[in-house]
C-alpha cells in the first residue's frame, strides 16, 4: 500500500497539466500572429 502513495505523489495532477496546457496555449496564440507577419513580410 506504501508504494501506491509514493507514486501517485510523482505524478501531475490533472488541474497542473491543465493549467500548464493553457499558459503554452495563451504564449502561441500571442506569439504565431507576429511569426506569421513576419514570414510574410519577408
């Protein structure tokens, strides 16, 4: 039973993964218009 404990204290919750998920999601959505710009401008 000990090690189910150890274990699961390891892993991400799903709320952290969620989170980390939108902040990577919220930074791209910032970032591709201007990459986008770019490469048409060039």
């Amino acid at each position: 039973m000990k090690n189910i404990f150890i274990n699961s204290k390891l892993a991400f919750t799903l709320a952290e993964v969620l989170i980390t998920l939108g902040v990577i999601g919220i930074v791209a959505a910032m970032t591709l218009p201007a990459v986008i710009n770019n490469s048409r401008n060039k």
